[in-house]
C-alpha cells in the first residue's frame, strides 16, 4: 500500500521533470533569435567576423545602437532611425486613438441601439477585417491622390484607421452586446441622451476592451510595411520601411550589429505595451464573458 | 377619482408578428395595476410602450390625461424598475441614486436632501459609497426602487423586479413594496408572471395571452369570477378544476351529472338562477372541495370518489382525485385522516363554482 503510494509519487515527479524538460527545449528554441540579435547588436564588428554566432560578447559595445539611431544610412540618407521611428510614433497614435474611439462607438450603436439592417452593417464591417491589404492597395492609392493626402503621414493615418475600423468596431460589439439593454433603457427615463449614456456609463466600464483594441490597433499599425511602403514618400516613411532599407543599403562591409540593433529598436514599442498591458489583453479578451 | 394612466385601442406589431391587439385599460390615481400572464404574452412590451421606450403602432397612451405619443421618455414623469436592476456598474450607489437628478440639472442641495431621504426610506444608508457589484440582490434591488422614488415620478413601472431573488426575499420584498405603495398613495403598474405577486399586491389585475387581455378586474372578481377558462386556470395555486359536465334542465333548477372514474354518473344540483347549456365545464377551487362532515354549508353537494394521492402541505392537505377524465384536486383540513385509496365523500360548494362554455372557453 505505502509502496504503490511512494510509486505514484515518483512518477508523478519523473513526469514533471519530463515536462519541464520539453517546455524548456522550446522556450531556448523560441528566444534563441532573440539572444542571438542581443548578442550580436552589442559586439564589435570584428568580433561578429572571428566570434561564434551564439558566443557571447567579450567587449559590450552599444555603437551599433548609436549608429542605427542616428547615422546609420538608409539609401542616401544616412540619420539612422530616429526620424523614421517618430514618423510611426506620429502615424500609430493618431490612429490608434481614432479607430479605437469609431470601433467604441460603432460597437455601442450595434450592440444597443438596434436599428433596422444593423446586422448586415455589421456582417460587412466583418467582411471588412478578412478583405487582404494587398486588395485595396490601388482603389486605396486612388482615393489617397483625390482627396490629396498622397504619400503625407495624414494619409497613413487615414489609411490605418479605416482598414482598423472593421476590428475596433467588432471588439466593442461584441464587449457591449454582453451588457444588459436595459441599462440603456434605465438610462434613458432618467433622461440621459445618446452621448452621455455612451460617456457615462458605457465609457467607464470599457477598461479592459480599449486595452484589447488598443494593443491590436498599435501592433497592428507599427508593424505594418505593406501600406507604409505603398503610401509613403521619402520624409514620411515609418520605422519598418526605414528598417528595411537600412539592412538592404549595405556599403562594403555588412553591419551585422547594426541591423540587429536597428530591428531591435523597430520592435521596441511593440514589445513594451505587451510587458506593460499584456495581462489586461488576456483579462480583455475574456471579460463580458464573467458577469459583473 | 381621476386618471393616472389611460391606455386607449394600443396595437403594437413586431414585423408581422403582433404583440398587443387592442389594449384597453385605464386606472385611477393611486391605483396598483398588475399585468400579469404567461411569458410571451406581451405584458412586458406593454409596459415599455407605457414608459416610451417601444413606439406603438396605433392607438393613445394619456398619463395623467396627456397624450404621450410624442413624448419621449424622459418627459413622462415616470421611473422604472428593472429584472436585472440595471444599476450603472461603475457608479457607487449615491451616483446611482443621484444620476437622474443630476442629467436633469438639479442643484447639489437638492440631489443630496433626496438622497438622504431616500436611503433612510430604504434602509441602505450604510452602502451609499459601495458598488453594485459589492451588494446582494436584495440590496441591488433596493438601491433601483431608490432610483425610481428619487424622481417622485407620477407613476411607477415594474419589470417583473422580484424575478432574480430567492423564494424568501421576494416574499419580504413584495410586502416592502406592497408598504411602498401605501404609505406613498403612489400609482403604480406592475409586471409579474407570478400569479400570487399579482394577487398580493394589485388593486386591479390585468391577465393577458398572446396579446390579449383575458380579462380586467379586482383580484377577488379575477378570483372568484374568471372570465374564461384561461384565467380560471391561471390565477390560483393550485389552479382551479375544471370538470366536464352534462346538465339537465329541471323544473326550476338544473341537475349536473358528473361521470366518475368507475364509470358511475354523480348528480349534482345546481340552485342558482343560471341558463346552463347542454355541455358544460365547472370551474370550482380546491377550497370549496372539502372533507365531509366539516361545516356542511348549504349548497354543498357530496360526491363519492376514490382517493388517489394526499399531499399534506402544512396547514392544509391537498386530496387529488379522479372525476370523468380530470384530477380534482381538494382542499382538506391538515388534520385529515384520509388514506391513499380509501373511498371518501367530498362535498362540493357549488355556490363558489364557474361554468365555462367548453367549445368557447368562456364563462357562462
């Protein structure tokens, strides 16, 4: 009896040994191109040529991260990243606030203000999210030269919002149509209008929803290259365009520390708000479910 | 007394899908009216019509002899009470309280002197700074009757609010609004599918189905004189008998044979002044079903029949037994000594019975 209790036991320990085993495998597997990058942004050049890849580094040098800021050369221009990095700065929060604050609003008409055809307006905002970039690259470049904001960050802005509108508004909906109708209506006869129902009681309990959309909105945008590239001209191009024309303007020697530095910084933001809100993203994406 | 609420020739239609044919009903100041009938049988979107809330196709709604079909709901000096409460989540009670007052721009002093008022009324004075999430439902429930009585609205709707509590707090929270409703003089309409809330409380019962009212009148007429089968099975628990019938017509009377399980036929008299078709349902009550030998009143009438269950509730014992097809269910005291299988006499007070039309369902 005592015996088979012990047994169990010590399975039950090999099997977690073996578990962890295996996470562990892939969690090295995953952040090795991470470590490598590190590694790599903080050597010498000359150390990147006689080094091992995964060593490493001997003498810690953060030139390459100077040089990729601020003098490294994208085509003919060499200022590094710095401009390009506040050009996405100036395109992703204009963006992200406005098709965060359409999606809430949109979300709150369909969820509680039904109106006739609300439905199909919302299964085309739908279809709005699966249409690919690629497709409305022309009709997009059309309507950008006609109402005259070709190749300004204005433009990309305009551009990223209405293509994020489809999944702002989804996520509001769908946070919103969990939400009694009667609190519109309680609202209502004690005579609150449209607006401030909207302000006062639906805005404050949207916390966890607007870090969800605003998360999505941001990676969303400071990662895209697609539309950056297709929309912009030279002073308005975003980090990820810069980025790639900084890896791809090699003279002479490849400037491996550099591009990892430079690929470091393009992806800095991104990586932040994950840190920062990513356990209201995970709370976010659950909540509406949990009643109040 | 003058009109509160005056509802007049009210049709309303979802789609092709009509909810409310023809709805007539008008109550007098301090009255409390209760709509009451099964699930889909409208009574809800009637009383959102009456606070605004849904627009009706055809017909007026007068509150307080103004018309409201152009007014919107904010402007029709009502409050309401919601299923769920509806208490705005991320308000603390004293803003929940407040908000209207505060939408409608009155002063600090103001919205503080009703709030103060209010609270004490309802007890909850100690949870002003809480969130509703922090309350039971029994509070939630209070802090959504203070949010109506803040506004000293003309009249008060109820949605069914006592739905979501326990079996014990909504009997104490029926009673408290049953107080409410005295102490204030206040005129109210009230939601319920729960027949007893509906006799409890009102002052006038309105029972609807499928979107017609059924019948219109004080508990004890709804009670007592059904107007048609549906009601008669409706109100009351445990629901009325209802139990195919022949009649006969005698010199000044009528002879009602009931046909019993075995087979036999009980003949029964019935004394009143009626005119009695052919076929007939008798509508009668479990308490006018009772135990032989009990205080014998004069239209009693006795039938011999087997016991088929005996269910003793506490202070009363239900007796099931079958008549023709159905089971009649009786009345007897809790200190009967009946058996299951036994072969007993019940008597019959057909002073109290109903009779219903079999093929139309109404009352004769």
């Amino acid at each position: 009896m005592i015996n088979s209790v012990g047994k169990n036991q010590l399975n039950k320990i090999i099997l977690r040994i073996f578990l962890y085993l295996i996470l562990s495998v892939f969690v090295i597997y995953y952040l090795l191109p991470l470590f490598v990058m590190i590694t790599t942004s903080l050597k010498s050049l000359e150390e990147i040529r006689t080094g091992s890849l995964i060593a490493l580094p001997r003498n810690i040098t953060f030139e390459a991260w100077g040089t990729a800021w601020s003098t490294a050369c994208t085509g003919i221009r060499c200022e590094g990243l710095k401009p390009f990095f506040w050009n996405s700065i100036f395109i992703a929060i204009p963006a992200v606030i406005i098709s965060t604050l359409i999606g809430a609003i949109n979300g709150y008409v369909i969820a509680q203000w039904r109106f006739k055809g609300a439905n199909i307006i919302f299964a085309l905002m739908l279809f709005g999210c699966f249409i690919p970039f690629q497709v409305i690259l022309l009709p997009m470049a059309r309507v950008l030269g006609l109402i005259d904001l070709a190749g300004s960050i204005s433009g990309l802005i305009f551009v990223h919002v209405i293509y994020g509108i489809g999944f702002t508004t989804l996520f509001f909906r769908n946070y919103y149509v969990s939400i009694p109708v009667e609190l519109v209506k309680a609202a209502k006869i004690d005579g609150a209008t449209f607006l401030r129902i909207f302000w006062s009681i639906f805005l404050p309990l949207s916390l966890p929803i607007t870090v969800v959309t605003v998360i999505w909105q941001f990676t969303q945008i400071w990662n895209d290259f697609l539309f950056g590239v297709s929309f912009s001209e030279a002073g308005t191009q975003p980090i990820t365009v810069a980025l790639n024309n900084i890896v791809n303007s090699t003279t002479g020697v490849k400037e491996y520390n550099v591009d990892m530095a430079a690929a470091i910084i393009a992806a800095m933001p991104t990586l932040l708000v994950y840190i920062f809100a990513g356990k209201y993203f995970i709370r976010g994406l659950t909540a509406g479910s949990v009643k109040g | 007394m003058s009109s509160i609420l005056n509802i007049k020739n009210v049709n309303k239609n979802f789609g092709k899908i009509s909810v409310l044919n023809d709805i007539n009903i008008n109550i007098d100041k301090g009255d409390f009216l209760v709509l009451v009938g099964p699930s889909g049988c409208g009574k809800s979107t009637l009383l959102n019509c009456i606070a605004g809330l849904e627009k009706i196709n055809s017909g007026d709604i007068f509150i307080d002899n103004k018309n409201m079909s152009d007014i919107a709901p904010k402007d029709r000096d009502i409050a309401m009470v919601f299923q769920s409460y509806a208490l705005y989540p991320t308000m603390t009670v004293e803003k929940n309280i407040t908000f209207g007052m505060k939408v409608r721009g009155l002063s600090d002093e103001i919205q503080q002197k009703k709030l103060i008022e209010v609270s004490r009324q309802l007890q909850i004075e100690t949870l002003l700074k809480r969130k509703p999430g922090q309350l039971s439902g029994g509070q939630r429930q209070r802090v959504a009757m203070g949010r109506a009585l803040v506004r000293n609205p003309k009249l008060f709707l109820f949605d069914e609010p006592l739905s979501n509590l326990d079996a014990k707090l909504r009997v104490e929270m029926r009673t408290e609004i049953k107080r409410l409703h005295y102490d204030l003089g206040a005129s109210m309409v009230y939601v319920t599918h729960d027949q007893i809330e509906a006799m409890t409380l009102a002052t006038k019962i309105v029972v609807m189905k499928n979107g017609f009212i059924q019948q219109i009148g004080t508990p004890e007429e709804i009670y007592n004189h059904p107007a048609n089968i549906f009601v008669a099975d409706f109100m009351g628990s445990p629901a009325m008998n209802l139990i195919h019938a022949q009649t006969k017509k005698e010199k000044d009377n009528y002879k009602i044979n009931i046909k019993l399980a075995n087979g036999e036929v009980a003949s029964l008299t019935e004394k009143r002044k009626l005119k009695l078709p052919k076929d007939i349902i008798i509508g009668i009550r479990p308490e006018n079903i009772t135990e032989n030998g009990s205080k014998n009143k004069q239209n009693a009438q006795v039938i011999t029949s087997n016991v088929d269950i005996v269910e003793p509730a506490g202070s009363d014992t239900y007796v099931v037994t079958k008549l023709g097809e159905t089971e009649v269910t009786a009345r007897f005291h809790s200190e009967t000594k009946v058996k299951i299988g036994s072969k007993i006499d019940f008597l019959l007070d057909l002073e109290k019975a109903s009779y219903f039309n079999p093929s139309s369902g109404k009352r004769i």
